[in-house]
C-alpha cells in the first residue's frame, strides 16, 4: 500500500502522515489516507473510488450524495467514480463501464512511479477481469491506481492500464475520472480554461459546437464534452473563495456535467435539490479510444488542489491560477 502504512487502529496523531484500512457504510472496506497538515482522503476497494477529500479545516471538497447507494451492484454516486472501459454509452457495455462497481484489491507490489519523495501517504489499487467480465468484455488487462495525498493536501490519482491479451488483440477503451466537486451553490460557480474550445453537447443530439464568452457559468442542464482541453482548469466558487486547479496529463478531453432540476427528481441516488451544490469537471479520453497493443500501458494522471481565491472583475484575484 504504502511506505507509511498504519495498522493500528487508533487515530494517528496529526503530524505523521498515515494510511489506514477500515470499513465504510454497509462494511465496505476503505483506506484513510492523512497527510501532515491534516488534509484526509477515502478509497473505498469496491470501484475504486474517492469518496472523500478533505482539507485541513475538515472542508469536504467531494460531493457525494446524501442518497448514493454504498450496496454493490449500483456504483456509488460521487466522489471519483472510475468511466472504464467505457465512458457514458459510448460503447455496448453498460454506462460508463464496469470499474466503478467492481471489488479492486490492494496491490501490495506495484511498479514504481517516478519518485516525488516528498509524496508519504498514498495506497496502490489493481483491478483484474473476472470470468464474468472477459465474457462481457474479452480482454486482458491490468487497472493499476494509486490515489496520494501530496504535502499541501493536493489529491493525486494516476492511472495505469495495461493490454495483458496474450492472443494479440489491441485493447481499445475510452476513459473518465467523473470527478464531482463540491460547490456552494453551481449558479455561482465558473469555470475558467475551455473557452473557445469546440465541445459535444450531449443534450443536442451530440453535436459538436464551439464555445462563445470568457468563462463558463451554469443556468441549466449541462452535459458537454470539451475536446483537447488544457492541462490546466480552474473552478471559481466565489461564495465559499476557493478555486479548484484540475491538472491532467494523458487525458485530452473534459466533461463538465449537471444534472439540474427536472433529471435531478428522476435519480434515485440524488436528492431533488442536491444539483446545486455539486458540479462535475473530468479529465476524460472519450472523442478517440486509447489503443494499446499487447504489452503497452497507457497513464492518466489528475491532480486536484483547493486554493483560496478572492474574486475581482472576472478575474482571479491577485493573479489568474491558470496562468499563475
């Protein structure tokens, strides 16, 4: 798991970073990671999936629903569900793929990453088809994660998929972190990086458009995919000021989805008002599938980071993070 893994069960005092397996709502195993200054993270084994990031003060940054469902099969609604090997239903599989209601184990040995050493608390996942998957999906493949809280409470998630097919099939999958973040209230929140970026709107029969004004800003339904976004978003919630700074690398596009009023009521894990304080930015692969030949590995990295912003003409306050 981790360098600095804890067995004991007793609450690590707050200036040693820790890792700690304990188990969630309905006894679902999940691992505590803390870092230093007392930023925490969750990683439930089944999907997974973040469930929880929180900074120093006790802030959760994540949004999950007061009704998400921890009892497999249904995925658990927010956090950091895991879109593969299928983002949205893109695909003959079912939505947004399989991943994200599956049982991962820990990974106890994995490849090295390069080194951060500065980088104590983190664990290492891996998911393995089953039977029932290869029958569904006949392919081959290794899923390692490994989820890290950096010093400054930063969450870290990298993603390493490897074709395992030893028949010589390609492997081919589109691919999503479907991050939810949590907002104070989505019709104050903005989002600057994608503008002037061309997009699929999945709510006009997946048309491709071209993104008009300075920034972006939510009145309605959302459900758009930006195609090669920049490696560096910024998400504005001016009532609570704090930015979220989305980093990737690997991940060319970006989907930004809210389900608002009217899908809101028609979702069983979402509770009808829920819609208004969370919104969804992921650094995705879906308009081109990322192929790998037997052997290869594909990485997918995102960063997130919570940053006080004060607000000034449009602008981030002193400076603009994204070009900061």
């Amino acid at each position: 798991m981790a360098a600095a893994a804890s067995s004991s069960s007793s609450p690590p005092t707050p200036h040693r970073p820790s890792v700690e397996r304990t188990k969630g709502p309905n006894g679902l195993e999940k691992i505590v990671l803390r870092e230093a200054r007392g930023w925490s993270a969750e990683v439930h084994l089944y999907g997974g999936q973040v469930t929880s990031w929180k900074n120093d003060h006790g802030d959760e940054l994540l949004f999950v629903s007061s009704k998400a469902i921890f009892k497999p099969p249904k995925a658990i609604c927010g956090g950091i569900p895991i879109c593969f090997p299928q983002f949205g239903t893109q695909g003959n599989l079912e939505k947004h793929g399989f991943a994200r209601n599956r049982f991962w184990s820990i990974d106890d040995n994995p490849p090295s990453l390069p080194v951060n050493t500065a980088i104590k608390t983190y664990a290492d996942l891996i998911l393995k088809p089953s039977e029932e998957d290869l029958k569904i999906w006949p392919h081959s493949f290794e899923f390692r994660l490994r989820v890290a809280l950096a010093p400054g409470g930063d969450l870290i998630l990298t993603s390493r998929i490897r074709n395992t097919n030893t028949d010589g099939r390609t492997l081919s999958f589109t691919f999503a972190y479907h991050t939810y973040l949590s907002v104070s209230d989505i019709s104050e929140i903005r989002v600057e990086g994608l503008e002037t970026l061309d997009y699929f709107d999945n709510l006009n029969e997946k048309g491709r458009f071209t993104e008009q004004g300075d920034a972006l800003v939510f009145e309605a339904e959302v459900d758009k995919i930006y195609l090669d976004a920049p490696s560096k978003i910024a998400i504005i919630d001016h009532e609570k000021k704090r930015t979220y700074v989305l980093r990737k690398d690997g991940l060319p596009d970006t989907v930004v989805w809210n389900p608002w009023d009217k899908k809101s009521k028609n979702m069983q894990d979402l509770g009808d008002e829920e819609y208004k304080h969370m919104l969804c930015v992921e650094p995705a692969a879906v308009e081109k599938s990322i192929i790998l030949k037997p052997g290869e590995e594909w990485k997918g990295r995102m960063e997130l980071s919570a940053v006080p912003s004060s607000y000034c003409s449009g602008q981030l306050d002193p400076e603009k993070v994204l070009h900061g």
